[in-house]
C-alpha cells in the first residue's frame, strides 16, 4: 500500500511539473489573436503592429484572424468557446465592457466566459463629419440637426461597439435625433462619412487624426479633456458647451475563461514588451495612441469598473437594448 502512494505520489508531480512546464514553454505554436471587426480598421491594424513584434518574441506565428459582424460579438464568442490554452486571443475595443448592458441576449458572458489579460492602449475619439455637409463643429451639427431631427445619419463600427455608444451619448447630451447606421469595421464607416452617406462618426485617434489631417473628413470635436496635438483646431467637446464625453476608449486582449494564470501572465509580458519596442511605441505614439500593458489584475480591476460605468451611461441615455 505503501508503495502505491508512493507510485500515486510521483504520478502526480510528475503531472504538476508537466503543467508548470507548459506554462513556461509556452508557446509551442501558432497563436492567433481574434479581431472582432473587418480588416483596415484600427482595432486590425494595433492586432497586426503589436502581433508581429510578438511573433519576433515568442518565435512562434502570430496570425490575426478578422471575424467581423454583431457589433463584434461573433469574433468575441468564437473566442468565448475556444480551448483555454492561451493560443486562441481576442482583441476588442471597449465595447466588450458595455456589451451586457447594450444586448438583450448573448451568446456568452463578457464577464465568466474570459479572462482579463492586458489593456493595450487606450484612446480618445475624435467627432468627425462628412466634408460634404456644411458644419463646420459641434456647435453648428447641433444647429443643423435640431432643424431637421432624424434628417441626419451617423456611423458606428457595429451596435454595441465603443462608437455607437458615445455616438447616443452625445445625441441625448445634445438633444438631438440622428439615425444610427451600422458598418462592418471602421474603414467602410469612414467611407461612408467622405461620401455624405453618413453626416457624423465618432472616430478613434488613429484614424480620425490622418483623415482630419488629410482634410478627406471635418474634425468637429475631440473627446477627452484637452485638445489634440496633432489637430489642435478642433476644440473638445466640453469646451463647445457638451459635457459628459469626456472619457475615452481602449483596445485590449482577452483570453477564454479557464486559461491557466501562468499563460495569462506570458502572454501579457510579450504584448508589454511589443508595446515597448523601439517600433511598435513611437508608431501608436504617433497615432495618439497611448500604449498600457498593465497587467491582468489591474486590468481586471478597470474592466469592470468600465461595464457599471457603461451600464450608468447607456441608462442615462436611455439606448435601448439591441436584438
């Protein structure tokens, strides 16, 4: 009997040492990190910035895999239900906090069905209008739209998503009607606002700035308490008499619940290490956007704070859940 515990015994530590052996080899192949929108648009292109530094690190293929649709909830629950391994990623913008609270069902839980890994950078909007109708800011859309309630559209990367919310943010701040339309990722959304299909679009910094600054879109305002740098013209919203916006938006990295703790804290530390590279930063730097890496508790903390701080906002506007 004796001998047999102690068969049982070194059975088994030989299986805890295995465990924490793939943990710290990890990883032994492709890691493929999930984009919930279409390709060309700011989520894809910090995926494929940061995932190509990352492949350099883990010497392993980073792929970047697009599966757009429902507001990001289609790439989100693919990710949901895959092996907890730490070789299926999900990339999403900060409408993963609001996507309880903006959906009368999911097909997953953002809260029990991930784990938190890192925050990859965070971000302001920039309000953008189309080049085609004459406001010039915020001030004069408001004017304009208060003529004509629900003459006007405006564009979002999907319902639920980061940019749909502040859009209705801001029309219940501004007391105004617009007509939400939805598009499959930023960049047909952008070519919606140059063509005059859509008339506003809240659009992250990464590409609101080089649209404005290319003058293919009108910046009619900033979120954030201070201006832009790089568009300094364009006054932020509080400042134009909007208060309440002045909060921002992040991209961060998911992984499917149940992903060991010591896979977790790898992966964060190759993605805080792409961040830091001589390449990687003064790129998002450039495109003002502000690279984190923290790590998956402080991460967690924020995550959750940020879904009752959604929850409050999308009340106050009174948005209704999505189908």
């Amino acid at each position: 009997m004796r001998r047999l515990f102690m068969i049982l015994g070194a059975t088994l530590a030989i299986g805890a040492g295995l465990v924490r052996a793939d943990a710290q080899t990890y990883p032994t192949k492709t890691v493929r990190i999930v984009v919930p929108y279409g390709p060309g648009g700011g989520v894809s292109l910090l995926a494929q910035q940061v995932g190509q530094k990352m492949q350099e690190l883990m010497k392993q293929p980073v792929v970047v895999d697009n599966r757009p649709g429902a507001g990001g909830n289609l790439g989100a629950d693919l990710v949901a239900k895959a092996a907890p391994d730490g070789y299926t990623l999900l990339m999403h913008s900060s409408a993963m906090a609001s996507a309880s609270s903006l959906y009368a069902k999911l097909p997953f839980d953002p809260v029990k069905d991930f784990v938190p890994v890192t925050m990859v950078i965070s971000t302001q909007f920039v309000i953008s209008g189309s080049p085609k109708n004459p406001a010039a800011n915020l001030k004069e859309f408001v004017a304009l739209a208060k003529e004509k309630p629900g003459a006007y559209n405006y564009g979002s990367s999907g319902p639920g998503s980061s940019l749909h919310l502040f859009a209705e943010m801001f029309s219940s701040i501004a007391g105004i009607k617009l007509v939400h339309i939805p598009y499959r990722g930023d960049a047909p959304m952008i070519t919606a606002l140059i063509a005059n299909d859509i008339q506003l679009a809240f659009l992250p910094q990464a590409n609101g700035i080089a649209n404005v600054q290319s003058n293919l879109i009108r910046g009619l305002g900033v979120s954030g308490t201070k201006r832009m740098e790089q568009i300094p013209d364009v006054a932020t919203a509080a400042e134009q008499g909007f208060k309440g916006i002045e909060v921002g938006s992040w991209v961060a990295l998911f992984a499917p619940a149940g992903t060991p703790p010591d896979v977790v804290q790898s992966i964060q530390q190759y993605v805080a290490q792409a961040l830091a590279d001589a390449q990687v930063r003064p790129w998002l730097l450039s495109t003002s956007q502000t690279p984190v890496g923290n790590s998956p508790a402080e991460f967690d903390v924020q995550y959750k704070a940020d879904i009752e701080r959604y929850a409050k906002a999308i009340e106050v506007a009174k948005i209704p859940k999505q189908e």
